[in-house]
C-alpha cells in the first residue's frame, strides 16, 4: 500500500511570495500527479511526471524517483493561487490514483 | 478543451433511497473512474472501468455500489440503498495515456 505524505498541510504566504509544497511517498511509482483543487471542491489536473521536472507558467513541478520525493513550486504568488493542492501517485500498471491529504494554501495582498 | 460532466452537482437523498450519479467521460478517454471524498478528508478510490469492466475496486465499493456505461457515453455510479456515511462529494475522472480529467463532483448528502 502505498502512503502519499504532504507538508505543510497549511500554508499562507504573501502575494509575490515563493512557494514550494513537498510530496513523499513510500513504494515506487509509474507517475506522480499534482491537482488543484478549489473552494467550489473541483479538481484540475497541473502536471503528471515521471522523472525530472515540468515547468507552466508560474507552476513548476520537480520529482526525484530515488528519494521518493517530489516538490510543487509556484513563483511570484498571487491570491487567485489560493487552493488545495494535491499529490497522487499511480503504482505499476494500476491506473488508479492514491491521494495525500493536500495542502491548503492562502496567499494574502 | 474537453472535459468530464457530471450531474447533478448535488442531490439530496433519504437514507435507504436508490441513487444514480452520472457522468460524461471525455469520448477518446479509455479509463473511467469514480473516487470519493468526505468532508475534510482526502481522496479515495472507488473504482475503475476499463474494455466494458471493473478492472479495480476499492473495500469501499462494495455490493451497494455499482457502476454501467450504458449508451458508451454515459458513465454511471448506482448507490442501491444510501447510509448517511455516503454523504461525500463523488468525482467521475477519465484518462488516456495517463493524463487524467476530473469532473466538477457531485455533492451528495443522505438525510
């Protein structure tokens, strides 16, 4: 069974701010997901990796497979970023998603 | 861009009633999903269809779950006698090629 841990599980930061949201998990993976998920309770899909880094626009995600570690950051941060952020991994050639808990971020004027 | 609907966005039921959530995959999508999150908690994996099947369920979804693609559009998650512990925001998601689509939820609450 695979366990997804996020930190921090709250966060608030101030407009402009640099922000990094980590991901661990604890078996080996076939990707790892990062979502967004907003007041209103839908869910977005930001990336899916496998290895090394993606970048979009202010969001740039990065994984490292042998540290089972990934990490979420978003540049120059504007209140419109206030949202859950999630992680989910997929196991082996399951295409079923494991969730971490998510981090509540707030970004203030 | 396409995307993953879901209806209604929130239904109010009776416990015991019967209750039908459905959803419209994206048409090229392979996979189809429901997951299921509880207020204040994160989310958790029902089950997964794939080929016209089940390909994976979770301890939740048991004999009072299940799932039909009826018309090969329509993705439905059939609840047969509702608990107040069902109350949950469920999501309907598709994927191909790994990229994932989520729908917007529906919210249910069983009274």
């Amino acid at each position: 069974k695979n366990e997804v841990e996020q930190s921090p599980q709250n966060l608030t930061a101030q407009e402009g701010e640099f922000i990094t949201i980590n991901c661990s998990y604890s078996v080996g993976i076939s990707a790892l997901h990062w979502l967004q998920q907003h007041p209103g309770g839908g869910i977005v899909s930001l990336f899916m990796l496998s290895s090394g880094k993606k970048k979009h626009g202010r969001l740039i995600a990065t994984i490292n497979i042998q540290e089972k570690h990934s990490s979420l950051h978003i540049t120059a941060s504007h209140p419109r970023d206030s949202a859950v952020y999630i992680c989910a991994v997929r196991t082996g050639t399951a295409s079923k998603l494991t969730f971490g808990t998510g981090t509540r971020l707030q970004v203030t004027l | 861009e396409p995307e993953v609907t879901q209806t209604p966005s929130h239904q109010v039921t009776q416990m015991g009633q019967e209750v039908i959530l459905r959803c419209v995959p994206i048409s090229n999508h392979l996979y189809f999903y429901w997951y299921r999150q509880i207020l204040g908690q994160k989310v958790e994996f029902l089950v997964s269809f794939y080929n016209n099947e089940i390909s994976e369920k979770s301890e939740i979804f048991d004999d009072q779950f299940s799932v039909e693609r009826p018309d090969g559009s329509n993705f439905t998650l059939k609840i047969r006698s509702t608990k107040l512990e069902d109350s949950a925001m469920y999501f309907c998601a598709s994927s191909r090629a790994g990229g994932y689509t989520f729908g917007s939820g529906t919210r249910l609450t069983v009274v």
